[in-house]
C-alpha cells in the first residue's frame, strides 16, 4: 500500500524553534538539528513510500485577502528563522522529504488535497502537525487510512479525541467554529456564542444550516445573536474550511520518499 507521510513545515519548525534555548542564529541551527533528528524518528516509525512538507505560498492567500483580520494577531516569524527556510527545506530534501508550496495556497490546504487524493485511491495518508484544523479530515470516508500524528506528544489525534476536545464529531467542526470563531487564526464567529452552547446547538441541529433554518425555534437573545451575525457565522466556517480538491500540478511520483543518513 503506497503510504503518503505529510509534514506541516512552518508548524513543525516554529513548534521546534520555539523550544530550543538561546537565540539567534544558534537556535536556528539548534532548531534545523531537533527537525531533521524528529523527521528521521518520523520515517523510522511509519516507514512511508512518500513523502512532502508543505508550506504555505509566498503570496497571500484567498483567506487573506477576503478577511484582513485572518491570522493579525499572530507573532510574527523571527527575521534569522524567516532566512533559514530556504536552508530548511534543502535540508530536508536532503533528508528524503521534498517540499512543496504554492503561490497564493496555505499549507493547509496543500496537506488537505494531497490526503483526500491518497485517499482516494485507497492509500494511507500520515499527517504530522499540532494544527487543530487539520481534525475537520478525520474521517474523510468509511474505513480511511488517514493518521493524524502530534510529533511534540507522540500521540494520534482520533475521531473519538475529537469528540473529546470539541463535543461535536469531526465533520461538524467547521459548523462548530463557525458560531465560536477561530481565536487562533484571529477569525470572529457569532459575537457571545461560547463552546458549551455551540456544543448544544451542533448536537441538536446537526449543522449550521439547520441551525439557522429552525432559528424561530431556538428563540429568544440566542437567535437574536444568531441573526445578527449570520454573515459572520458563514464566512468563518468558509475560512475555515479546508481545500480538497486543489489541481496542484504534480504527481506522487515527485514525492518518492528515499530515506538519507542525517
């Protein structure tokens, strides 16, 4: 069975960088070592025939552009680690792992589409990476291989840990955040709507749509809050909402993952 191994690179190098001691250029280097040590854990333990890390495009992406606000309040990549990319990512060529990027296309996104067509064609997909967008693929189909690795914690996040976290099933987590918003991508939903009473409305309504279409139901100021941001509610569950369907331009070929001495 061809098995598809997908590093989410900024995720997994900031994460990296951020715990490694002192600054500068010496934790650049600390921090390309502790990846390039954890890409080679990685490949040991799941053994893949293939294998990419994404990342997002240097141009802005739609998210961006339709939402000025997207990701504002996020701390900003420090200028030695920004030039080290390029470097990062030789390195990790080096290491057996290609990478991948597309102008104006998230990393997420990149990851999202790559899974789904693995999985498509009954291969097995491991995505390595914290990002709790990534929980909305879980599962894609009936039977999926489909892996979703924490490297930090060596542990898999599952369709039950999602229900766990957030109280709704995987499929619903978009419809989920978008009446709680999406703090980490600094994206608002419905203004005073919590996770406990998004929880209790996903689990009797099921979706955002049947939500608003039983909204006289609800009554009172929930539905008046619910009303007055719809707008918003629709467009942070589109924001988001992962791409699957991407012509990205390549083929799995190109990802041939062939395993170096680091």
């Amino acid at each position: 069975m061809k098995h598809l191994l997908l590093i989410d690179g900024l995720n997994l190098i900031r994460r990296v960088h951020a715990a490694v001691p002192g600054d500068g250029v010496a934790a650049v280097n600390g921090a390309m070592d502790s990846c390039l040590h954890s890409l080679k854990r990685i490949g040991k333990q799941f053994k893949p025939t293939h294998g990419v890390c994404c990342f997002d495009g240097p141009e802005l992406s739609w998210r961006h552009l339709d939402y000025p606000e997207y990701k504002a309040g996020r701390k900003p990549m420090a200028d030695e680690l920004r030039d080290a990319l390029p470097d990062f990512r030789q390195r990790f060529a080096d290491a057996g792992l290609a990478s991948l990027a597309i102008a104006t296309v998230e990393a997420d996104d990149l990851a999202a589409t790559l899974s789904t067509k693995m999985l498509q064609v009954g291969g097995r997909v491991t995505l390595v990476s914290t990002d709790k967008g990534y929980c909305q693929l879980l599962p894609l189909a009936e039977g999926d291989q489909l892996c979703l690795w924490d490297a930090f914690n060596r542990r898999a996040m599952d369709q039950q840990g999602v229900l766990d976290k957030f109280g709704v099933e995987p499929g619903q987590l978009t419809d989920y955040w978008g009446l709680t918003g999406d703090s980490t991508n600094e994206i608002k939903g419905v203004d005073g709507v919590g996770a406990k009473t998004a929880q209790r409305l996903i689990s009797e309504y099921g979706s955002l749509d049947e939500i608003y279409a039983n909204i006289e139901q609800i009554g009172g100021k929930l539905a008046e809050k619910l009303v007055r941001d719809k707008k918003q509610a629709y467009l942070c569950k589109r924001l988001v909402s992962l791409a699957k369907d991407l012509d990205l331009g390549c083929r799995l070929s190109d990802f041939r993952y062939v395993p170096a001495d680091l």
